[in-house]
C-alpha cells in the first residue's frame, strides 16, 4: 500500500467513499474537486474534467506530493436527461466530454507515469445504463458504454506492463445524482433490484479497491457490475 492514488470527483458521493476507502487501507489519496476542497488527510486539487490544462496543473500538483499516479479511478460524471427527440447536440457533448473524454485525458495522462513505473490500475466509473440503455439516456447510456471500449482498448495496449483497466458498472446508488430523481422513477426502479434495497457507495468503493489491488494484476478489461442484480451480469 502507500500507493499514489487519484480519484476523480472524489470530493462527494461515490468518488469520496472511494476515496475513503483508499485512504482507509494505507494509501495516498488525491481527489479533484470544483471548489468544495478536500476532506482531511487527502490532497485536495482543483481541476475541471474538461479542461485539459487543468489536468495537467492537477498532475503536476499531485505527482510532486504524491509521486506519480499508481491507481486512477475516473469517477467524476454527470447526467442531463431528455428524450431522444428532444436531446440538443450540445446536451450530448456536453456529458460525453465529462464523462467519456474526461476519463480518457485523465488515463492518458496517468499512463505515462504508469508505463514508466511498469504498474498501474485504472478503473473506470461506468453505469448499469451504459449496458442496458436507458429511457431519457442516450447521452449518458453512450458515455458509460465507450468507458468499456476504452478500458479494453488500454487493456490491448498496456496490459503486458502490468497495468490494468477495469470498468465498474454501478446500479442505483443512493447519491446527490439520484436524489435528484422523481419518487415514482426512484420506486419503480427499486421494485426491478433483486437484491431490493438501493445500493450504497460503500459497495461501490469495496469493488473499486478490489480491482486497484496490487495482486489482482490478472484482472484486466473485465466489466464488474455492482448492482444488486439489476443488470443481471449483462
Ligand atoms: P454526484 O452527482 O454525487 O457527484 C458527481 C461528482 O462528479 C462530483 O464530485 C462532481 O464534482 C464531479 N464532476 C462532475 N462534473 C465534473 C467536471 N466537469 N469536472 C470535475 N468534476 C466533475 O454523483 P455520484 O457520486 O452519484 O456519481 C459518481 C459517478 O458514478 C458518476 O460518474 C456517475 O455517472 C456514476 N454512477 C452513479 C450512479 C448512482 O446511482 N449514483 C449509478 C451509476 C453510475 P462537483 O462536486 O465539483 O460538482
């Protein structure tokens, strides 16, 4: 342990149980965040998924305090939802550069580092939608499906080097993301989850830390659904 972690998003939800997490077991934990700042004990840096000059001010920040990037998890997300029909083309780009785009600059960047050090984990933060498709998703039904064409990709790149790249595909978690959802979507959805219960972040996090482990190196473009038996495995 003691590796140089970086979560992205890792100020809230999802990305700060994961963040926990890492920072639970030992190692040293970076998150990006927007303006909210860090919680204690991790390194806090200010960066846009979008922007790729902030990335790299990010990087340089996190890998003079922490050394190069070992483990990247691109978590940071958004959802802007709407019918097929009634989509702008700016609503579509708009999530696929957070989402798919800002996950690529990010393993990109980190896969330098990675090459050099001949070990990495990269886990994507994908979505149950990405495999299932959505109602009202297109845009972010296409930006969590291309997160596992790039993880397999990579994976056919960087596998030999002891890097992996895994995808964690998350059913319904109780976040500010669904908090934001109508009671009856958030009902009928719960009724389709044979575990029946929402999930939590902490499930999420005890998978990402999973795949992030040093011995599980022969884990590699495998998608890991985390969803109570939402997606049934897709
Ligand atoms: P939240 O809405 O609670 O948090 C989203 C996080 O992403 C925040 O940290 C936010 O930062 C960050 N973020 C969004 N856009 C950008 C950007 N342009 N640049 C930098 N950071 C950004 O979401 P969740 O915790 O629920 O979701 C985390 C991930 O998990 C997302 O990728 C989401 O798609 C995925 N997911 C979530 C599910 C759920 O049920 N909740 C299900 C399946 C997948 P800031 O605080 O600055 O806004």
């Amino acid at each position: 342990m003691g590796r140089s972690v970086l979560v992205t998003g890792g100020n809230r939800g999802i990305g700060l149980a994961i963040a926990k997490a890492f920072l639970a077991q030992g190692d040293k934990v970076a998150v990006t965040h927007r303006g909210s700042g860090a919680p204690e004990g991790m390194l806090g840096v200010k960066c846009d998924v979008t922007s790729s000059a902030e990335i790299d001010a990010a990087f340089a920040e996190v890998e003079a305090a922490h050394g190069p990037v070992e483990v990247l998890v691109a978590n940071a997300g958004i959802t802007d939802d709407t019918l097929l029909l009634r989509m702008s083309e700016e609503q579509f780009t708009r999530v696929l550069d957070a989402n798919l785009v800002g996950a690529f600059r990010f393993a990109q960047r980190a896969s330098k580092g990675m090459l050099r050090k001949k070990f990495g984990r990269i886990v994507f933060i994908s979505s149950v939608v990405g495999l299932s498709g959505g109602a009202g998703q297109v845009n972010y039904a296409a930006s969590k499906a291309g997160m596992v064409g790039m993880a397999r990709s990579i994976t056919a790149e960087l596998g030999s080097r002891n890097i992996t790249a895994n995808v964690v595909a998350p059913g319904f978690i109780t976040t500010d993301m669904t908090a934001e959802l109508p009671d009856a979507v958030r009902d009928g959805v719960l009724k389709r989850i044979p575990a029946g219960r929402y999930g939590s972040v902490e499930d999420i996090a005890k998978a990402v830390t999973f795949l992030a482990a040093d011995d599980s190196g022969y884990i590699n473009g495998a998608v890991l659904p985390v969803d109570g038996g939402l997606g049934m495995g897709h």
